[in-house]
C-alpha cells in the first residue's frame, strides 16, 4: 500500500506519495538544523491573486524535503496522511 500526503489549495486537493519524500515539516522556518533560503528572517513571500502573504505565521504551508531539494508550499490545511 502507498501512503499519500494530502493536502488542500483552495478548492483542489493534491497528494504527495510518501514514499519520494524524506520529510514534511509543517510552519517551521528551519531545515534540516540551517534556515530554509526562502526564509528572510522567518518571511515568505508568495503573492496570491488576492493578496500578498509576506509572514510565515499567515499562511499555513508545508516544507517538503526530497533527496536533493527543498520546497515550501502554501497550504489551506492538511486533509489527511
């Protein structure tokens, strides 16, 4: 059996099989023991089609690690694991 990571973007739900990712840290503003690159001082800055969302505490968002890379993704909320 595969294990997914769901998680929800607006309306659209989206999955990640586990099994490609070493990790999942959800608000956090480190990775693996150094500050994510992304992160100025703890800020994100992603631009919505409503709004500009420029503090990590106003979003949430998941930080997938893979084998050789990082990526933060703004979420609406985990649906399940």
């Amino acid at each position: 059996m595969v294990n997914i990571l769901v998680f929800k973007i607006g309306v659209n739900c989206f999955g990640i099989e586990t099994a490609h990712v070493k990790s999942i840290t959800k608000n956090a503003e480190r990775v693996k023991d150094k500050p994510f690159p992304v992160f100025a001082d703890g800020l994100v800055d992603y631009v919505f089609p409503d709004k500009r969302i420029n503090k990590c505490r106003e979003r949430e968002f998941i930080i997938a690690s893979f084998e050789r890379d990082e990526f933060v993704m703004p979420i609406d909320g985990i649906v399940d694991i």
